[in-house]
C-alpha cells in the first residue's frame, strides 16, 4: 500500500465528522500502470477500457488519454462516456440490446457494434435504413471448441447468452451479403469468452485461436476483415497468487507467428478489472467487535452493499488495517489481540461478510479496514439502498492529492 493512500485516510480520518466509509480510486495509479502497459502493447493493437468494471466519471476522464477508446454495454454508458468526450472511439455490446439503444448508439456514431444474435443483426439493417446510416459491427463469436481456458467467468466454449453461436455465422453473412442497401458492414470478429484469467501464456494461446478462427471464416466467406477484438478477461488474483502477466503475455503475443497472417487487420483488446482493480480502495471504520460462540466478529460501517464483489464471488477480499489513535470516550476502549476475525457488515444479514478468518495481531474499535483490489467490480455491482445507510464518500488521489 502506498505512502500517498495512508496519508489520505490519516488526513480525511481526522476531519471526519461520522464513522470513516470511502472508496479511494488512485488516479495517479491507474493512470501509470495503463501508461506502462501501453509501452509494451505490440503494434496493430489497441486498448479499449470496458467501463462496466468501474463506471466512475473521474476514472473515464483519468485513462481518455492514455487508451484508444471504451467499450459500453448500455446506454447508460454509452451516455457517460460521451459525457467526457464527444468522438473518442466506443464499442457498443451487449446481449438484449433494445431498437432505442441501437438507434441512439447509431445517432451517436459508436465505431462498431458487437453483434450478438441474428435477430438483432435484422433489426440493426431496418434500423441503419431508417436512418440511413452506414453501420459498421463485429459479429461476436461463442465458439465451439472446448480449448478455452476455464475461469471463474465463462461466456465462451460453453451454452450462453453471449454472442452467435459459431454454428450461426454462415447464416449471419448470408443475411448481410443478401441486403440490398448494403448499409450495415462486417468488419470483423468480436469474442470475450472469459473474465479474471490469471494464465498470460494460456490467454496468449487462446488469442492466437481466435486469430486462426477469424481468418478461416475471412477464407470461407470472402469477408473484408479489418478488426478483430480478442475481448478483456485479463485477470487480477484475490489471494496471495500473482494476476495476470501482463509483460508475459505481451511478449508472448509479440513473438508468435500471428503477425503475418494479419496484416492490416486492427487487434482490439477492452478489459475492465485489469486497468482499475488494484487502483481502488474500500475504507470502513470498525463499529464494534465481540466475540460470539468460538468466533470473532468485527462489524464495520459499510458492507457488501458497498462492496459485494466478495460475497458474490465467495473470496475473501484482502485488506490492511489502518490503526487510529482516536478514542471519544473515558471507558475503555475494545480490543483484541492475536485472533482470527470475520470482517462483516452492518446489514442485517449473514450473507453480509467481506472477509472470514483473518488473521490480526491487534483489532479495535475505530480502526479503519482498508479493503485492496476494490477498483472494479466493487461499488458498482452492489445493492447499494438495502437497508438505507448512507453511501460512502468518493476520494481520489490525483497529482499527489486527495480530494
Ligand atoms: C465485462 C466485459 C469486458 C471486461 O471484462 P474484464 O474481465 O473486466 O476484463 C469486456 N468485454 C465484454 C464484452 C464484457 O462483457
């Protein structure tokens, strides 16, 4: 944890006037580790960031200059993203894409819509008609192989919602090549068939298919490939294992033999959790601790309400313990030393734990749980007005500052 982030709670613990709950996002940080991650990006590729990992305004505006674009899967942040720049380059995906949001995500010029069924290719041909607009899309590929690597998030290689199923495509470019107005364009492949993998040499591997894939199907069916968007999935480690190598894989992807077979062809890669996750903190002040049967509890303020990453994952989330000196009152103080304790929430609810048996060596009430890896899939997946306590504050560090 860095000496910036510290010094951030110690400042904004001694000016809170109600029990300490935050989330930090460290601009600064993100905006380094994606800096560094563009240095070793081969050529012909490009960076988009999937904002569902982490919507938040500031955290758009912080990697706008440093990636190609964003990749959205709603209006809604579609809107957020055009809120910070009017022409940077968006991807529009989704499974049930809705004709209003086709429709605006056409008005708003998005570069290419992931296409992830034949019905909605049909409504997207009435829909470029109507406003006589040229449409370019990736058709999104669900592919039947089983050599995908398995992660905790699977979307591809296996039954889902998601994309075509590969048995589809011929029927897909029969309907694009038959329309007369030629409006709508397929200027490649679209697959995301896993989120959080660890393994750099096996997602390097799984890249080189679906680079084999598409240029078979470019043979096949005499298509004008231009992109080829490999997804995100790019994994970041709860636990004490590494994340993802990201320097690994692009040397891997650097040296394979994929490069001549694609010339001229754009390599799109949109993850979320790699760019954000390790750059948010959940801060929460302990409440109280008991002990309670064999086992001990320490009950912050805040819970997965704020962060259900964990509980909807089953992990434990890792965090380091701020001590605060603060103490209001003349009886003494709760403490407890060398025991194992369940982090849990305020709501009212078993479910509502953050992490179980952990290890402290001194635990008292008014200290603060700093929650790491808190930057994705954290806030914005939880059910933030069960049971009505108040939201966190936002706090970023930016230029040194936190604000
Ligand atoms: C969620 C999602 C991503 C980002 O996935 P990460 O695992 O966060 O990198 C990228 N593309 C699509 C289509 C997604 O649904």
């Amino acid at each position: 944890m860095n000496d910036s982030l510290l010094s951030a709670i110690e400042t904004l613990n001694n000016k809170k006037t109600a029990p300490f709950c935050a989330y930090i996002y460290d601009l600064d940080g993100i905006q380094a580790h994606v800096r560094q991650m563009c240095q070793t990006l081969p050529k012909q590729t490009y960076l988009f960031y999937a904002i569902k990992a982490n919507p938040d305004q500031r955290i758009i505006k912080a990697l706008l200059p440093f990636i190609h674009g964003f990749e959205v899967a709603s209006i809604g942040e579609l809107l957020s993203v055009r809120a910070v720049s009017k022409q940077v380059p968006i991807l529009f995906g989704g499974p049930g894409k809705k004709d209003v949001e086709l429709e605006l995500a056409i008005r708003q010029k998005v570069s290419y819509i992931h296409v992830e069924s034949v019905l909605e290719l049909q409504r997207i041909q009435i829909l470029a008609q109507k406003l006589n607009e040229k449409v370019n899309i990736l058709l999104r590929i669900n592919l039947r192989t089983n050599a995908l690597p398995k992660t905790k998030i699977t979307m591809g290689g296996i039954p889902s919602p998601f994309g075509l199923d590969e048995s589809d495509i011929q029927r897909a470019i029969a309907i694009v090549k038959e329309d007369p107005h030629h409006l709508v364009q397929i200027k490649g492949f679209h697959f995301h068939s896993l989120s959080n993998n660890v393994h750099a040499a096996m997602h390097a591997e799984m890249v080189q298919l679906y680079v084999q894939k598409a240029l078979e199907w470019q043979r096949l069916y005499n298509l004008d490939l231009q992109v080829l968007n490999a997804g995100g999935g790019f994994g970041v480690s709860y636990n004490k294992a590494p994340s993802f190598d990201w320097q690994q894989f692009t040397s891997l992807l650097q040296g394979s033999n994929i490069w001549q077979d694609i010339k001229g062809i754009q390599l799109f890669f949109e993850p979320g959790r790699y760019l954000v996750a390790d750059y948010g903190f959940y801060a929460t002040e302990i409440i109280d601790i008991k002990k309670s049967h064999q086992q001990h509890f320490a009950i912050v303020r805040g819970g997965t309400h704020h962060n259900r990453l964990p509980s909807s994952w089953g992990h434990n989330q890792p965090f380091q313990l701020y001590t605060s000196d603060t103490w209001p009152y003349t009886f003494q103080r709760p403490n407890f030393q060398n025991i194992k304790v369940n982090i849990v929430g305020e709501l009212c609810t078993p479910k509502d734990r953050l992490h179980t048996d952990a290890y402290v060596s001194a635990i008292s009430v008014g200290d603060i749980i700093i929650f790491e890896k808190s930057g994705a899939y954290c806030w914005t997946i939880s059910h933030h007005d069960f049971l009505g306590h108040p939201h966190p504050a936002f706090y970023y560090i930016e230029g040194g500052q936190v604000r």
